[in-house]
C-alpha cells in the first residue's frame, strides 16, 4: 500500500509507460503511413467516441467493483484487529488465577497460538493464484526488507509461537489456518473443564472464535474468487478496440484544421490511449488485494501491529519492530 500523499507523475508514467510508448509508437506508425501514400483512411469521430463513451462506462464499473473487493478487505482486517485485542483482553484478564499454578503459561499459549493463526493466514493470502499478477513476494524492488524478512519463510514465523510437535502435526494439513482455530477451540473447552472458565465465558470464546472463521473465510472469498474473468476481459478488449481507432479520428479533425497539422495526432492520440489503458491498469492491480503489489491491502504490517498489541499486553520481551516505510509503501 502506497502511504504518501500522492504518486508522482513520473511513478505514474513509468508504471503504466508501456502503453504510453505503444500508443505513440502506434499513432507514429499510422500517420507515417499516411503521409507516405495518401491513402484517405480518416474516419469520423462521432461514432468512435460513442464507442469511447461505452469504454469509459464501462471501465467505471471495473474500477468500481475492484475498489470494492479492496475495501471490503480492508474491512474484514480491521475487524480481526478489532477481535485481536478484544479475544487477548478476554484471556488475560477472564481466567481464574487461583485455579492453577499455571495460569500464566495457560495464557501465553492461547495468545501466541492465536499470532500463529494470524501468520498462516498472512502467508496463504500471500499464496498466488493463476490470475493475479506476477510480483514474488521474495523479490520487490520497492519493498526490499520486507522481501528479505519474508524469505525467512513461514516455517521460522510460526515456530516462535508454537512448539515444535503441534506445528509438525499442522503441517500435514491442507488449511493450518483452519486447524489452529480448532485447536484452539478444545484448549479454550478444556480450559472450561479445569474450572478455569464459566459456561457463559465458554460460549463468549466460542464467538470470538467464529469471528476469526468468519474473518478467514471472507478473506478466501476474495482470494479464491477473482472479479469474474468475463468483465475483466471484455473491458481489456474493448479498450484495445477503441484505442486503435482514436489515431483514426483524431486524424479526420487535424487534417480537416487550416491551424492544426496532422502530425499533433501522435501526441494527442498517445495521451489518450495511455489515458483510458491507465484507468484500466488502476482497476486491474485492485482485483486482488492480497498479492503483494503496490496497492494491496498491508495484511503484513497489520499483522505485525496486532502482534505487537498482543505481546505487550502479555508484557513480553524482545518484541518486534514494526514494518517500515520502504519507497513509499507499506506491505
């Protein structure tokens, strides 16, 4: 997530440049070819800025539909931050201290097993799928320690706050994340057996627990379900077909002009499709806000921040530094 005021207009450019060159280098290319054979291939405007009006529609309702999945992420993480600190406060502070010596250890592990279930779920929404883009987490230029913290892997993150018999046993599951919930669900009833806990405290833990499957469950919606292929296609086609008929236009009214020249069609034209395939590049890299892009939801930084609230509310030791602004953007 990028977390200045603005990008520049030179990260802009050069994020979106290819466009830029192959608009220009198109529009070149026609207006050489008319120039050098005075072929009269000009083609009103009216109609192709109908098609352009369609375009625009239509991109408006990508952009708007991916803006949507990105907030609705934001959302759902905002939430378990929420459920985070309240589900800490609750064992910290709900557990009878005069019914074991080891009340203490009882609640170190039920938060750190907790952190362990917010890392797995980082690092699956961190996964890739077949239809998102091509940024590896362990090579980002813009975000260089955050890749290096990240090769350290999953194992080595988990492992702080588990031991090492129950991670090997998660291990062999398909959904870690899934089954550090289950387990914590039967720590928290045999916390309820021991007389650690009232039926009332039981069932107000089994909540919070739902929330979290809950939480989990929206973020795979949003992971495993891309914004349908079919709207995401039909746009990108559609903008191709318009773009390549602007030089044609563009050339009917420069040609027609006694001030104007024909030449200003590869500029204008230029802007204009960098212009419509920009907009079609910002809703492309909203789709999908977990995958380690420029404008994803920083589920990284979040999960650091609850890490930090939790381990200080266990008044730990050696806790971690929260993730740093690298160029501009937070992961």
């Amino acid at each position: 997530m990028y977390v200045k005021r603005y990008y520049s207009l030179f990260m802009t450019v050069r994020w979106s440049r290819k466009s830029l060159y192959f608009g220009l280098l198109y529009s070149a290319i026609i207006i050489v070819i008319y120039e050098a054979t005075e072929l009269q291939f000009t083609l009103p405007w009216e109609p192709i800025s109908v098609i352009g009006i369609a375009v625009a529609f239509y991109l408006g309702f990508k952009n708007n539909s991916s803006y949507d999945r990105t907030w609705e992420a934001r959302k759902i993480w905002g939430a378990i931050v929420n459920d985070s600190r309240t589900f800490a406060t609750a064992v910290i502070e709900l557990l009878e201290k005069n019914k074991t010596e080891n009340v203490d250890e009882v609640k170190k592990d039920l938060v750190y097993r907790h952190l362990a279930w917010l890392i797995s779920l980082k690092y699956s929404l961190r996964s890739k799928r077949t239809w998102e883009h091509n940024e590896d987490p362990y090579k980002l230029k813009f975000a260089p320690a955050f890749s290096e913290e990240f090769k350290n892997g999953f194992d080595s993150e988990v492992l702080q706050y588990l031991d090492s018999k129950e991670f090997n046993l998660l291990r062999t599951k398909t959904n870690i994340s899934t089954h550090l919930l289950k387990t914590q669900t039967a720590k928290i009833k045999a916390l309820e057996d021991a007389g650690l806990i009232s039926d009332y405290k039981l069932v107000w833990f089994h909540q919070l627990i739902g929330k979290f499957y809950d939480s989990q469950g929206m973020c795979e919606r949003i992971k495993n379900f891309p914004l349908p292929r079919q709207y995401a296609s039909t746009a990108l086609w559609m903008n191709y077909v318009f773009c390549a008929l602007i030089p044609f236009g563009l050339l009917s009214i420069f040609e027609a002009s006694p001030v104007l020249h024909v030449w200003l069609t590869i500029p204008f034209s230029g802007l204009i499709i960098w212009v419509f395939f920009l907009m079609d590049r910002i809703g492309d890299y909203s789709e999908n806000p977990f995958e380690a892009s420029y404008n994803d939801v920083p589920i990284a930084s979040i999960t650091r921040t609850i890490e930090i609230d939790l381990r200080e509310m266990l008044e730990d030791e050696n806790i971690p530094e929260p993730y740093p602004v690298e160029n501009g953007f937070l992961m």
